[in-house]
C-alpha cells in the first residue's frame, strides 16, 4: 500500500506542475508582450525628448529675451560658478565685486556650503554671458565709481 500512495503523490505533484506551466505560460507570454510595449514607449519618449531639445536650442538661437526670462529656468551648480569665475580669470574678490556680495559669499557657494539667492542667481546668469574683457571693463567701471554695493542699488 505505501507504494501506491507513494505513485499517487507523485502523479498528483506532475499533474499539478503541468497545470502551473499551462497558467504560467500565458503570464510569461504577456509579460514579455508588456516588456516589449515598454520599450517601444522608451524609444518614443527617447525621440521626443531628443526633438524638444533640439528646438529649445533653436527656440534659445532664435530669441533671447533678458535676464529676466532666462533667471526662472537657470540652475545654480557650485562647480559652475567656479569653472565661470575661472573663465572670466578673475579672483573670488574681483567676481564678487561684480555680483556686489562679499568674498566669502562665493567662496562659500562655490564649495557647496552656502547657495544664492534668486535674486544673485539672476546676477550669476547674467555674467554668463561677459567675456574677459567686458568683465574687466565692468570692474573698472566699478572701481572708479566706489563700491560695487553702491552702484548696484542705484541701479
């Protein structure tokens, strides 16, 4: 008699795989179905973004309209403020005289610790655009009217 339970175990744990594989097989066949729908949706996305970006870059050739439109979608990054300070090869002192805040202020944005306010940050979108020479004609502007906070408020 063990020998027939033994048997009749056996047969019921097959039946019971074969059914299991019969569902399974149509949940692995949707799943790579839904697998494949996805990505085909990122591709898509993919393509979109890509075109997007493409004529937000015309769109931004085509028309600049000020600091003003330009401040609301500008990021403020600590290793950016410093590779454009470099840029511009000017000291903390000198770039924060054009912003009209202390050195200490960029000193501490540059290093993470601190960060602009959106008013400054505005400012720092705007130097974006100086080169060398124009900062350096700024500074001097700056100089020979007084302090940078001065000419700042007159503004």
């Amino acid at each position: 008699m063990p020998n027939v339970a033994g048997v009749f175990k056996e047969e019921m744990s097959r039946v019971a795989r074969k059914e299991i594989r019969s569902i399974t097989a149509s949940l692995k066949k949707s799943s790579a179905q839904y697998r494949r729908v996805i990505a085909a949706l990122r591709r898509d996305v993919a393509k979109l973004q890509q075109s997007v970006r493409s004529l937000e870059r015309k769109q931004g050739k085509a028309h600049s309209n000020g600091e003003a439109e330009q401040a609301t979608h500008v990021r403020f990054v600590a290793k950016g403020l410093r590779s454009q300070r470099e840029r511009l090869g000017l000291s903390a002192d000198a770039y924060a005289k054009l912003l009209g805040v202390s050195a200490q202020s960029i000193y501490n944005w540059e290093r993470g610790v601190a960060r602009p306010r959106a008013s400054q940050i505005a400012s720092i979108a705007a130097l974006r655009a100086l080169g060398k020479r124009e900062a350096k004609a700024r500074l001097d502007t700056l100089k020979s009217n007084g302090s940078g906070r001065s000419k700042r408020k007159a503004k």
